[in-house]
C-alpha cells in the first residue's frame, strides 16, 4: 500500500522529467534527481545487486562491426570552416591500419587512463562520423595472431593533430593491458572509421542512453555531437550504472553538459557499491526508474541506445544477435512497451 502511495506521488515528477520544454528546472538539476531516487528508494524500486555490472573479461564497449545498412547511411562528418578542406586520418575503404605514435597519458583512476595519440599530420581530424569507432590492433612478440578490439574516441571528431581514447584496463585482456603499459613515443596501430548509427541534427526529438561501464563512450559522442551543434534541439536522457563513484567516467563533461542545458539533459546515476551520503541510484538499473525517466513508448520520434557489459544487454535490451544484426528486443525495454525499431543496440 505505502508502495503504490509513493509510485503515485512519483508521477508528477516522471511527467516533469519528460518534457523538458515545460518551465526551467532548478538551478541545481543534481536535487530534482535526487528526490526522483528518494521516491523511488521509498517505494523500494531501487534493488540491491551488481550481477551486470562485474564481468571477469569484457570486451572494451561491446562494440561490433556495422551492418551493411549502417556502413550506407552513416553520413560523413562535415567538414569544418576554413579556406582549405582538413585532410581526414581516417578515410576507410581500402586504407588499412596506420601507425599513430602515443603522445601522453592521464591517469584517470584505479583502473582508467586517457590516451592520446598524435595523427599523422598536425593539421588532421580524425575522418570519424558520428556515431562510429576506430579498431585497434597490437601483435605480441609470442602471439600468434594479433588482437583487434573496437574503441570510440573521447576526443572531438574536428580536433586537430590527435584523438584521445579513455581505456579501461581489463584482467587478462590483452589489448588493455598493453595500452596500459605503453609509454610516450610508442606506436599503435589503428584503422577505421567503423559506422555505427548515423546522426543528423534533430533526427529524433528524444533519446535516452542507457549505459554500463565502458559503454559510455559512444554514448558521449552522440551527447557531445548534439550539444556541439546549435541548430541541434534533442533532448537526451543519460542512465549510466556503474560499481562505484570512481568507475563514472566521463562525469565531469556531462556535469558540464547538465549544468549548460539544464532543460535539455539530464543524468541518472546508479552505483552498486554507493559511498555513504551518497543520494542517487543505488543498486542496479530497475525497471522502475526506467519508466520514471525515459521518454514513454508511445512518443514516436524518439530512441533508446544501449551499451555496456553483456549483463546490462541481457537485463535492458538483450543482446546483439551477431555483430551485424541488432537481435531480439528482449528485457525490461520490451516489458515497458517499447518496439524494436525505437531501441539500438552499439
């Protein structure tokens, strides 16, 4: 009974989150959220559990290569104001691998660290579009066949001379602990781009990106690409679960993203070892708190991306029936009522 009294006082708060034209939010978006989870907390809605987010060997961002559709579709990105058109680094097709020479490295926690990487020339940008990535290649001396693993650069797709990469560094993963042991001046080799969704400004009125770990980093290049461009007016909803507050990558650019477009974003965060005082999600994802912040299923122009570890798939979207087709909408996103064609799976 106090359950369903709690839901019902919830409701003015799921409609506030959803439209985002109606009257400003506060100043301090951080406090509409939290009362969002303390409703929500009280109703009990907001379990306990980890089971998708601690995976032994996941693969960086359970990227996978396109699908023939997607490599059509995926614009290029356009090129930017000047007298004399940038080269692109990436140029796909027939290229190949090129060799890119680590330019440094920050140490962003415990097991997380920001690679940059110098292009070819100082005056290229990346050639990447949005939303795509870049495969990674490394051969060890005693490794019979290389490793090749997908990865979405941090950096913007204009900047000049470099593409940044946050790189999360896996047990027994042999690309990662590799990058994790790379020094300055040391070379990689990359190829690419690898479309993924094609975007164009107000392609949808909404999305919600709903991501688990690593999986954040295609979901910051679509954010950043929308909030980048002023003739761009979606509005976009970020659910990011992840072990504890030092594992939130990328916190501090959508802090900056939330605080400049308080009616535009909003982020959810959910922690399954929460530090005490803590006052956002806590446990695991719910069904519960996806129905009170994402757009409903029957607004038709809007999408829900997912990305994140195998456990998340499972729970959310289910997974990706092979790397080019997007597979069966299963989980808590087909109980909610959404179509498969309103969901898209990195």
């Amino acid at each position: 009974m106090l359950a369903a009294k709690v839901i019902r006082s919830a409701q003015p708060l799921k409609n506030n989150v959803r439209r985002y034209a109606s009257p400003p939010v506060p100043a301090s978006t951080g406090s509409s959220n939290n009362a969002i989870y303390g409703l929500l907390a009280g109703a009990g809605l907001l379990g306990g559990g980890y089971y998708y987010y601690r995976i032994t060997e996941p693969k960086p961002e359970a990227h996978a290569p396109p699908s023939t559709d997607e490599h059509k579709t995926v614009p290029s990105s356009p090129a930017p104001s000047a007298s004399a058109p940038q080269q692109k680094a990436f140029r796909g097709g027939d290229q190949g691998f090129i060799d890119l020479k680590l330019e440094s490295v920050e140490e962003i926690n415990h097991n997380t660290k920001k690679f940059r990487f110098a292009l070819p020339n100082s005056d290229d940008v990346s050639g990447l579009s949005i939303a795509s990535a870049l495969l990674a290649k490394y051969k060890g001396p005693e490794m019979e066949k290389p490793v090749i693993r997908p990865y979405t650069p941090t950096s913007d797709e204009d900047a000049n001379g470099y593409i940044e990469f946050v790189i999360k560094k896996y047990p027994n993963g042999p690309m990662t602990e590799h990058m994790h042991g790379m020094k300055p001046d040391q070379r990689l080799e990359f190829k690419g781009p690898i479309p993924k969704y094609p975007w164009e400004a107000n392609k949808h009125d909404h999305i919600a990106l709903i991501a688990g770990g690593t999986g954040i980093t295609p979901m910051y290049q679509l954010a950043r690409a929308i909030f980048k461009n002023p003739a761009d007016k979606t509005n976009v909803t970020l659910v990011f679960g992840n072990l504890t507050e030092a594992d939130i990558l990328l916190k501090s650019e959508f802090q900056d993203l939330e605080n400049t477009y308080p009616n535009r974003f909003r982020a959810f965060y959910v922690l399954d070892k929460p530090p005490e005082g803590w006052q956002q999600g806590k446990g695991h994802i719910t069904k519960e708190l996806l129905k009170t912040v994402l757009p409903e299923p029957k607004e038709e122009n809007m999408k829900i991306f997912v990305c994140g570890p195998p456990g998340l798939y499972k729970a959310v979207s289910g997974a990706k029936k092979s790397p080019a087709e997007q597979g069966e909408l299963t989980g808590m996103l087909k109980e909610m009522g959404y179509r498969p064609d309103q969901v898209y799976k990195f």
